[in-house]
C-alpha cells in the first residue's frame, strides 16, 4: 500500500518503521532534516503524498495538522483516507474533515497512548473517532503499530478520548507529586514510598514508569515535552467549560501546568513538572536529606 507519513519524530519515525517493516510503500517528510531514519524522504509534504492511498500525521497539535492539509489538499486524489494520530483539538479535527471532504478525501482521528517506547516497540493503543468503514480500513496499518485499536466513537471523539486519558495523568502528576514532598517534609525516603504506591492503591503509570525512571534519579529526560502535556490539559479544560461543567480541580491544574510551562521553557520535558512543584515548595524529591 501506498503510504504518506507526515511527522517523523520520536513517535511517526518508529512508527513508519513498522509499517515499512510489514512491506509497506512509505514514504515520509520532517521539518526535520535528521528525523525518519530508515525512511525513504520527500523534499515537501506535497512530494510525499504524491500517489498515496493513506496519509498518517503525528504532529505536535491539530494547527499544525490543519497547515499540511491546506498544503496538500489541492494534490488528494478522491478515495484517499487520511488518518491523523496527532493529539489535536477535536474542534480543529472536525473543520481539518470538512475540508477534506471538499476532495472526497475520509478522514479518522486515531490519537495513540504508550509514548516513545510504545511506538518503537508497536505497543501503542489507538483511540479512534470515525465512520465504521474508514476505520475498519485503516485497522489493518494500526494493528501494525499497535497492540490495540478502540472505536470510541465518531470523528473527534479519538481526540477527545487522548485529552481525558492525558489530563488523568497530569492530574495524577500534580497530586502524587505534592503528596510525596508531605511525605519527604515527614522523613519518608521518595524511593521507599514510590515501592510502597506501586503495589497499592496510589499505583499509576506515573509512580510506576516515571518516578524511578526519570525523577527519583534526577535524569529528567522523558521524550514527551511538558509543553505537549499543557496542551493537553487546555483542551480538556476548554472541552469541559463548552459543556458548562465546574471544574475546579481542574481549572487549577491548568494553572499549574501553565505556570510549569512558562517557568521551564519548550523543550522541558513532562518529568521536570517535578521541578516546578519543588521550587515552589523548596524542597526536592530526593532520596537525600534537604
């Protein structure tokens, strides 16, 4: 099958792999000169879908997804599915359809979870807003980059699922992260409560993939970038205002995220929101004695 895969960094790159691995006609364009490697390249997105059947984008938000449309769009043939597994604005996912449909050109939202080693590994889980037919067509490419596919619903709604499993997890992250530093200010050992959550009920993916992998050990090194992560957490925030929900909790880890954000700059990763708290509260989560 002919292939565009537009957005070749840390999750497209590994992904594109896969789909190249499974004999697969992939072709594939970067911002990035370095990114893709193993990757047949095009000089322009516009070269890259030239002749494709399906075009994949994993792009920082639904904008910049909404931009390589616009640039491509004059070039889709009728037919072509496109498939974005961005995490975007469903608001953005539904007009980027639209204009799509102006070409008699499909399109399914089909955000991932699993992070980096997810995609290198093709562990990711797909969460997938779209008509039954153009996701039963692009099953078969997902199955190759993933270990799982869920229907959640029509167009959008993958996206809007990607938001909630994500300001879960930022909420987790706040609130583990300031109960630990009560627990550090009592003489709890950072490591020794991070054993102790992991096999009770303050278990989560943050306390059992991240505190002892990038935190603990002071690494920060997490390939999501905290700028993503408040992305995120903003289009939670606005998905829940539209429907006139009060959520204060969440208005205020908004603000939190916000502040992380602009403290720590754009290339900060999502670990080194640990960072913020700590200064805020003038102690670090470390196993060594303040």
């Amino acid at each position: 099958m002919q292939i565009a895969f537009i957005g070749l960094g840390v999750m497209g790159g590994a992904m594109a792999r896969h789909l190249v691995a499974a004999g697969h006609d992939v072709t594939g364009y970067d911002i990035d000169p370095a990114a893709g490697v193993g990757i047949r390249r095009a000089a322009s997105a516009v070269e890259a879908v030239a002749d494709a059947e399906i075009i994949i984008t994993m792009l920082p938000h639904g904008g910049i997804v909404g931009e390589v449309v616009d640039d491509v769009r004059s070039s889709l043939m009728p037919g072509v599915l496109f498939i974005d597994t961005s995490s975007a604005e469903p608001w953005l996912t539904t007009e980027t359809a639209r204009r799509l449909g102006e070409r008699d050109v499909a399109m399914i939202d089909a955000p991932v979870s699993g992070a980096s080693w997810g995609a290198e590994s093709a562990t990711l889980v797909f969460m997938v807003g779209g008509k039954d037919g153009d996701v039963a067509r692009a099953k078969p490419l997902l199955d190759i980059m993933g270990k799982a596919v869920h229907h959640v619903g029509p167009l959008g709604a993958g996206h809007a699922m990607k938001t909630i499993n994500n300001i879960i997890t930022a909420m987790t992250v706040i609130s583990t992260t300031e109960a630990m530093l009560i627990g550090k200010a009592w003489g709890l050992s950072p490591s020794a409560m991070t054993d102790v959550l992991n096999v009770s009920t303050g278990q989560s993916f943050w306390t059992s993939e991240r505190l002892h992998q990038d935190v603990l050990n002071r690494k920060f090194e997490d390939g999501f970038k905290l700028s993503l992560m408040r992305k995120d957490v903003e289009i939670a925030t606005r998905l829940g205002r539209e429907t006139g929900l009060d959520l204060p909790f969440l208005e205020a880890g908004l603000r939190m995220w916000r502040e992380a954000d602009a403290a720590l700059g754009p290339d900060a990763p999502v670990t080194a929101f640990v960072r913020y708290v700590e200064q805020r509260v003038g102690r670090e989560l470390t196993d060594d004695a303040d």
